[in-house]
C-alpha cells in the first residue's frame, strides 16, 4: 500500500500528461479538418468558375473578358496551391500530435 502512495504523483503526472496529448491531437486532427475543407471548396470553386469560364467562352468573350477571367482562374490556382501546402503541414503536425499521444499513452515520456 505504501508503494502505492508514492508513485500515485507519478502515475497522476503521467495520465495529465496522456490527457493533454489527446487534447491537443483532438485540436490537430480538427484544425486538419478545417483546412482540408477549405482546400475542397476552393478546388469546388475553380471547377465551377472555370465551367463559367468555358460555357462564357462558348458564347463569346471580349480579349478583357477573356484576360479577367484567365486571371481570376491563376489566382484560384496560387490559392489552391498555397492551402495544399498548408494541409500537408497540418497533416504533418497532426502526424506528430498522434505520436506525442501515442508516446503519452504507452508511457514513453515518464522517468522511472
């Protein structure tokens, strides 16, 4: 019983600690989310522009019309390549998060 009690901190120490990992895995694999769907609707988004693009094309298109949109089009593309770099260091950090979990849980991090 006594050799209970003094390891009760360490044991204490170690499930606050496993309890914060999780907690901050749950905000990583959450702001991954965010920006995953944000990457979705911005390639949604060029996709439906672009079929704009395409029907306006179609019907007619001044060189200024055509120039706007051929722009626009490039700047959704530099708005899309830019959110897929920052899900691949989302999913990067999350990666990490999911070992500081992991290393928490399985009890890695405590001294004995």
């Amino acid at each position: 019983m006594t050799a209970r009690f003094h390891l009760q901190p360490l044991l204490d120490l170690a499930n606050t600690r496993t309890d914060e990992a999780a907690r901050k895995l749950g905000e990583l694999v959450a702001a991954e989310r965010d920006v995953e769907q944000k990457l979705k609707m911005l390639e949604e988004y060029r996709q439906e522009y672009n079929e704009r693009f395409v029907q306006a094309a179609r019907d007619g298109l001044s060189p200024d019309a055509w120039r706007n949109y051929s722009a626009f089009i490039c700047r959704l593309d530099d708005a899309i390549a830019a959110q897929r770099k920052v899900v691949e260091q989302s999913r990067h950090q999350t990666s990490q998060g999911q070992q500081g979990w992991l290393a928490n849980s399985l009890g890695h991090d405590v001294l004995w």
